[in-house]
C-alpha cells in the first residue's frame, strides 16, 4: 500500500511542476496554442526520468506484461513528442513566437518569447530522449527478470 501511495505521490509532483512550469504562461494570459503539449512534455519528462531511474522501486516493476506494453507504447508516443515538437518549430519558423506575446508590455516580451522557447524545446527534447531510452531499459528488465530472477 506505502508503494501505491508513493506512486500516487510522483504523479502529483510531476503534475504539480508541470503546472508550475506554465504558470508564467497562464499568468500573463498568453494565447499559447502548445499548452497541452507543453504540460505533457514536462510530466512526461519527470515521469519517464522517474521509470528509468527507479524502475525497481516502482510497483508494477514485476509485470511482464506491463513492461512489453510500456515497450510498444513508446514507438507511438515517441512519434507523437517528435511530432508536436516539430509543429512546434514550425510555428516558430512561419508566424513566430512575438506573435503570442505581442500584448504584452514591451519589457516582459523578449524574456517571455525567450522562457517560451526554451522551456518547450527544453522539456520536448528531454521527454523524447527519456521515450526513446525507456524502451531498451524495459527490455533489459525483462531479460534480467527472465534470467537472473528479479526486475
């Protein structure tokens, strides 16, 4: 029961710092078209950092079956991150980020484009990294728990 609530609790922090990385962004009230994306990659990042470093500690470490899930879940995931990331860029490169923070005063719009920015190709390219990496760690898992006797 401890580990389901520790579980619960990595959820909430990734939730909870996911908001808090966007809060700029809500606070100023910026028509920012990438928010879903934006919280997404930010608790998947935590979330995928949190699997791949303390894997064995997790609760459902022992399931066979939830690791060759995980395994095939990342090829569509990973695909969709690199996607949104690249819609991302193009936004960038066709309308521009000065576009979102236009409203703005003039003093908050160069640190706001550049928080912007950073912040989702930061956090994209971090989440698609830890995707990528998950999956041969579940394999890994699943060969040591297969032949050695433990997750």
């Amino acid at each position: 029961m401890r580990v389901w609530a520790i579980e619960l609790a990595w959820w909430l922090v990734a939730a909870l710092f996911a908001l808090l990385m966007v809060l700029p962004i809500l606070q100023y009230n910026i028509p920012y078209p990438f928010l879903i994306t934006h919280i997404t990659y930010v608790a998947g990042f935590v979330l995928y950092l949190k699997l791949l470093f303390l894997w064995k500690k997790s609760p459902y470490s022992k399931y066979q079956w939830l690791k060759l899930i995980l395994i095939f879940a990342m090829i569509p995931v990973v695909f969709f991150s690199i996607e949104a990331l690249a819609n991302f860029q193009n936004y960038l490169d066709e309308i521009g980020i000065q576009e979102m923070v236009k409203d703005l005063d003039e003093s908050l719009q160069d640190g706001m484009a550049l928080y912007i920015r950073t912040q989702m190709i930061f956090f994209g390219t971090a989440c698609i990294i830890c995707g990528i990496v998950l999956a041969p760690k579940m394999i890994w898992s699943i060969w040591t728990q297969h032949n050695r006797g433990y997750a």
